[in-house]
C-alpha cells in the first residue's frame, strides 16, 4: 500500500506554530506592559511637573502629600498586619477584619463623645487617649476573638473557598449591625485640643496628630516584632505557621496559638481605629471597607505573611495614594484626581499580582494547595 505523503504547505504551516508556541509569551506581554505604564506615569509626571508656576504644586504642598501618605500608611500598615497574622497562621484571608476595626472605632467614639462633654477630653488629654485605646483594643479585639471562634473554627478543615465566603458574610453582617445600632450618618470624633496645632521637628511643621500617629505606629510594630521573636508565644505562633500538624505533635495549642493570633490583629485594629479617628475626626457604619480593602492591598503588596512586608506595604500604599493622584493625574488635566485614590488601591494591588504575586518582600516560594 502507497505511503500517504505530507503536504509541503502544511508542514510549513506547522512548523511557524510550533516556533510561535515556544516564544516566551508571558514575558513579552509583561515587557510590553511595563514599558506602557512606564510611559504613561512618566508623560503624566513630566507634564505635572512642567505646569505654568500659577498651576504648579509647590514644594510645601509636595512635603505634605509625603508627610500625608505616611500617615496614613502606617494606619494601613497597622490594619495590614491583622491580615497577614491570620494568613500566616490559617493561609485565609480574614475580609471581616476592617470590621473589627470599624467596631473598635465605635467603641472608642461613645468614651470620646462623653469626655467631650464633659470637658475631661481637653483637660486631661493623656489619660483619656489612654482610655480611648485601651476601649478600642478591648471592643477590636473581642470582636475579632469572637468571628474566630463561632464563623472561623468550625469551617477550620473545610475547603479554602468556604472560609473565604464566611468571612465575606461576616463582614456584611457586622457591618449592617453597626448601621442597625449606631445608624447611617457619620457622627464627629471628638479630639483633644491638645493635639490640634503643629510641632517642628527636624525643620519639619507636623501636625501634632501625624506625630502621634508616626510614634504609635512604630511602637506598636516594634512591640510586634519583639513579640514575636523573643516570647514562647511568638515561637510557638512562627510554629503553627510553618506546619500545624508537626506543631500539634510537638504539644503547642495549636487552637489556643490560633486565637492569641487574632487577638493581636484585633488589638492592633483597635489601635489603628483610634488614630484613623482621630486624624479624620468622624466615624461611620462603612468605615472599615475602604481602609479594609487599601490595608489588604498594603499586605499582599509587602508580601503576605511578612510583618515588615506589611509595615512597608502599607507606607508605600500611603504614599502612591497621596502622591499618584497629583503627580500622574494632574499632567493629564483630569478633573478631582484625589477622588479617584482608591483606583490607584486597586490599580496596585493588580499590578502587584501580575508582576511580583509574593510581594515586596515575599519569598517567592510556590505555595503547595
């Protein structure tokens, strides 16, 4: 029987394919996509920093978006290191975490909004912010106790998407709770007049708030730190993140480890609450989303399940934040750039997905489903 032979043209056909399948499509895609948002954020720069003197930024207005976008990053960072405990420990993302915020932040305004009142806010302003943490922390971090134990530990074995969809639900529902008790309208925090005015430090005019918000910010992470490097706590949680069963063997609580770890993510909300409160003076039913969401971002930018990562992911977010809008908006004359902040939350966190998915300091390493 005849041998069928092969098509000249086919084989031609074939063989471009073949050497089309083997060129490295990812990497050119990702090339071709860096140079276009290079040039983008490069022309829009270029053509801020080229207005007419009458239309240009000044330096004071530039030093305040930095000194601005670190404040308000240390706050994200603050928040951004409940989500990236909780990863460490249970790899779930925790999306009722801004919540647990939100509510630290109610808790703290009824103290604030009766030391106003009275008078005791203004004429003892270090003892009642003490007060107003230790509230906030105690409210956060009950909450965030209580969304482990009766939402999370149930579903501990269950498949990832379920924890996910829990704690999706339980963000809606603490959230619609707040608006039920506390009702739909921003109320005013009240804010001692201690902290209004200005301190120069290192010829730099800061509002007393930022100060207090820098100083907190750093002791808190500096505490976490040493936290979890030198106590038996902090071993025993670094043990249940690199392998619960091994440490279950070993005879930590793993359950017990579990729960100090959302303890600590409320706790630091708490405080994260207060200095949010305190820096923008109103609280609301829905003010754990955004910053939810912008803290969520700061972690997985940093790299999840690193608390430097979010420490730096959250001042780096900060500043993109308060410094994007103005620098690249601005050259393309598109009208409120500041309005549109939260685009660049959610511009970042793709990018940081496509480019870097471990983050700024992230290991890099591929993760076993």
């Amino acid at each position: 029987m005849a041998r069928a032979t092969k098509d000249p043209a086919t084989e031609v056909r074939g063989a471009q394919l073949g050497r089309l399948e083997r060129l490295p499509w990812r990497n050119i895609i990702l090339v071709t996509l860096s140079v276009l948002i290079v040039s983008i954020v490069s022309i829009g720069a270029f053509r801020t920093l080229t207005l007419p003197p009458d239309e240009r930024y000044s330096a004071d207005a530039w030093r305040d978006f930095i000194i601005l976008g670190v404040a308000q990053g240390s706050i994200y960072a603050l928040i951004a290191l409940g989500y990236t405990l909780v990863y460490g420990i249970l790899r779930m993302i925790n999306f009722a975490h801004g919540e647990v915020f939100m509510m630290g932040a109610f808790a703290a305004f009824f103290f604030a909004d009766a030391y106003e009142a009275s008078g005791f806010l203004d004429r003892h302003p270090i003892p009642s912010m003490a007060i107003l943490l230790v509230v906030a922390m105690l409210a956060s971090t009950s909450v965030a106790v209580l969304l482990e134990r009766l939402a999370y530990r149930p579903l501990r074995n269950a498949p990832r998407l379920v924890p996910l969809i829990t704690a999706i639900g339980a963000s809606l529902f603490l959230q619609n709770t707040a608006r039920g008790f506390f009702g739909a309208q921003s109320k005013g925090f009240g804010v001692p007049a201690a902290l209004g005015g200005t301190w120069t430090i290192l010829g730099l005019e800061l509002q007393r708030v930022q100060v207090v918000v820098f100083v907190t910010v750093i002791v808190a992470v500096a505490g976490l730190s040493l936290f979890i490097a030198r106590t038996t706590t902090g071993k025993s949680m670094r043990a249940v993140a690199a392998d619960r069963e091994i440490a279950s063997l070993m005879g930590i609580k793993v359950d017990w480890v579990i729960v100090i770890t959302f303890a600590i993510g409320g706790l630091l909300a708490g405080i994260a609450a207060v200095l949010f409160a305190i820096t923008f003076e109103t609280v609301n039913f829905s003010m754990g989303f955004r910053p939810g969401i912008a803290a969520f971002t700061a972690a997985v930018l940093g790299g999840i399940g690193s608390i430097s990562g979010a420490a730096l992911g959250g001042v780096t977010l900060g500043l993109l934040q308060s410094i994007g809008p103005a620098l690249i908006l601005t050259g393309y004359n598109i009208p409120s750039p500041f309005q549109l902040k939260d685009a660049f939350t959610f511009f970042v966190l793709v990018l940081v997905l496509i480019f870097r998915p471990s983050g700024l300091l992230g290991s890099g390493e591929a993760e076993k489903v």
